[in-house]
C-alpha cells in the first residue's frame, strides 16, 4: 500500500493472489498462475490487464478498481471468453 497522503496501490503479488482467491472461490479452481504487469493504481475506474494460466490454457483478464476507501482498494475482475474456435 502506499504511503501517507499519496494514491493507494495493490503490490502486484498481493493483487495477483487475490485475483486467484477470487477465482477459486467464484469458479471452484484455483488457476495455476495468475500475471499482472505492476501495481494496480487505486483509483475508482482504473484497469489493468492481466493474464490467468490454468493448465496449458491461457486467458485474459480485466480488473477494475471499483471503491478505494482509505488504503482499501476493491476491484472486479472480469475473465476474458475462452475462444473455443481458436484451437
């Protein structure tokens, strides 16, 4: 998190693993890996793209910050359709 006064942030291993919580606890499996770029800025309608690895399958995904409430920062995470066609 950051410090005083400034914008919160998710650290990125923070953000991935409560990426992958959320999974498991919406979808009933944990993904093998979850991959963001950075620190998620914590501000109401900031995004980020990150990357979900379950098995030899890899996926897309959406956060968005949804509510920052001090240095709280919740977020949506939105996964991208798996693309049967692609195979």
């Amino acid at each position: 998190m950051a410090g005083c006064g400034g914008t919160p942030t998710v650290d990125k291993d923070k953000l991935e693993e409560g990426i992958a919580d959320d999974l498991e606890r919406e979808v009933g499996a944990r993904p093998d890996k979850i991959t963001c770029p950075g620190d998620l800025t914590g501000k109401v309608g900031e995004t980020m793209r990150c990357e979900l690895t379950a098995g030899e399958d890899t996926l897309g995904l959406t956060v968005e910050v949804t509510e920052v409430d001090g240095s709280d920062v919740a977020y949506t995470v939105e996964v991208d359709e798996m693309d049967e066609s692609a195979s």
